[in-house]
C-alpha cells in the first residue's frame, strides 16, 4: 500500500495544499500599520513579496519611525508566512512524489 493513493494521502495532499495556499495568501496581502496619516489613510508598507515604504516614507518625510514600524511589520508577515508556505510545499511534494512499492506475492508471507 505504499505509492497508492489512498483517502488518508489524498485528504493530506489536500490540507498540506490549504496550507501552502494560505501562506502565499497571506504573504500576497498588503500589509498595514495601525498608524494612519494626516488625511486619515491607514499606511501601507506593501506585501509580504514586495516592500513599498514611499507611503511611510511620505509621512515621516524620509526615513524614519513609520518606515522602521513598516519594516518590522514585513518581518514578521514573513517570519511566520515564508515558513509555512515551505512546510506546505515539503509536505505537498513529499506525497506527490512517493514512490510506490512492488510488493510480491512470496514477500508477503
């Protein structure tokens, strides 16, 4: 029973497939501050893929803490988005790429 796909392996492609698919969800969102500027927008640093700080950047008129507060946000969007998309990608190809396993007769005994 080895490369044949059962229901088990069938409902663990699926869930480590959900799990692949929230993570790149997750880090295809844009991510916001909590912080808003002075005409009441809620400021953006990007996506977890692309980092856009000119938003930030506008509203401490260069560098500054908005642009630290986006930076950090970004890190951790992708300190806990990247990882999972990985484990679900692992686990996904994992099951998808077993082998099977030529079982004899006489092996069975």
């Amino acid at each position: 029973m080895g490369g044949a796909l059962t229901t088990r392996r069938l409902l663990a492609m699926i869930a480590a497939g959900l799990v692949l698919l929230i993570g790149v969800l997750t880090m295809w969102q844009p991510v916001y501050l909590s912080e808003f500027d002075n005409y009441g927008l809620q400021i953006s640093c990007g996506s977890g893929f692309f980092a856009d700080l000119s938003h930030a950047e506008i509203v401490d008129g260069g560098p500054g803490p908005s642009t630290d507060a986006c930076q950090s946000a970004l890190l951790i969007r992708r300190v806990w988005a990247i990882p999972t998309m990985v484990l679900g990608a692992a686990v996904l190809l994992t099951l998808a790429l077993r082998g099977t396993r030529v079982v004899s007769p006489q092996s069975r005994n």
